[in-house]
C-alpha cells in the first residue's frame, strides 16, 4: 500500500517501531494528517480505517479514495522524492 501511495508523488511513513500501536498512533497524530493503521484484520481488505487528523474521525476509504482526497487537498503539489529507500521495515522512516 506504501509503494501505491507513493507512486503517485505521495509522501509515506511506515512506523514500524518497538512501541505500542497506541503510543505510534499518539506520535502520529501531533504531525501526520492521515493515519493508516494496518493489522491482520485490515490486510487485504478493500477499504481500510483512516483517521484524518483535521476532523478527528475515522474514514473508511479504499486507497484510490485516499490517493484522490490527498491530491484533491494538496492542489498538486506534492512531494519530492528522497534519493533513499520508502523503508527499511524496521522502524519510522520519512518519504517526502
């Protein structure tokens, strides 16, 4: 889903770090303005829970929903890609 979202000039994070699913959520929502929340339960659905940080509220969206939301938002200007990997899988790493 990171390399979809991506794809489309989009910046991503993967928080894959040793702390709590809540800790990661609370760390998340003081700078990230959507939050993705991937677990067994969301794998391979269509639609998946997202917290949008300007209402406060969780969204069900596909990610074409989501992709068209941020560029509708975003008016185009989105971000430029680093010249490093989206993430290693190990911990908190920046695209964008």
């Amino acid at each position: 889903m990171a390399d979809e979202i991506e794809s489309k000039m989009i910046g991503v994070d993967v928080d894959n770090r040793d702390e709590t699913v809540g800790k990661k959520i609370r760390d998340a929502e003081k700078e990230i303005p959507y939050i993705i929340v991937l677990g067994e339960k969301e794998a391979g659905a269509e639609k998946f829970p997202v917290r949008v940080r300007a209402d406060g509220k969780l969204h069900e969206m596909a990610v074409k929903d989501l992709i068209a939301e941020i560029e509708d938002k975003t008016g185009g200007e989105l971000f430029k890609p680093l010249p490093t990997p989206l993430c290693p899988r190990n911990g908190l790493s920046r695209v964008g």
